[in-house]
C-alpha cells in the first residue's frame, strides 16, 4: 500500500532534519492518511478510499465525493478513483 491520496495524489515530502549544531539528515513528511468510506449518491453504495485529512475537508468542499471526482482531474486520482468516476459519469448520462 501506497503513501499516497487516492484523490488528491498527496504523497511524503523530502527534507531536513536539523540538529542544534545545525548538522542536516534527511527525513520525510509523510502526508496524513485515513481510511473512509463515502457513500456515492449516483452508485447509492460506499466507495472505501485511503485519503488525507485534507482531501476529506475538498469532499466537503466541492459538495459531496460524487461532485468531487466530477470535477477532478484523471491525472490526480488513483486507478480505483477513476474507475469510480467512469462509473458516476455512465449512471448519470443514463438517468439524464
């Protein structure tokens, strides 16, 4: 399993760690992942996603995941994510 956000492709981050003598070593920022389960409207199932706390607050954001993964990018989201996306897309060009 990935350090990565399935929705915003948030991943660790390299830097510094610097002693009081100012001596550097590497170190990494890893990004805050959880895993959720979002309830998708168009599917009317749960979608279980590993995200970061800040893909979370976009969710809410853009108006729910169904609207979210509407408006995202292919180049940020995970395989799974796009699958999804396709998925919401077909359910709702057949109801409409």
């Amino acid at each position: 399993m990935s350090r990565r956000c399935e929705l915003t492709a948030k991943a660790p981050l390299v830097g510094h760690r610097v002693s009081h003598s100012n001596i550097k070593t590497k170190r990494r920022f890893l990004p805050n992942l959880v895993n959720v389960t979002f309830l998708s409207e168009a599917l009317a199932r749960p979608v279980r996603l590993r995200v970061s706390t800040n893909a979370l607050k976009s969710v809410d954001h853009r108006g729910g995941f169904d609207a979210f993964l509407l408006k995202a990018k292919d180049s940020e989201l995970s395989l799974k994510a796009i699958e999804i996306k396709r998925q919401i897309e077909k359910k709702q060009a057949k109801a409409g």
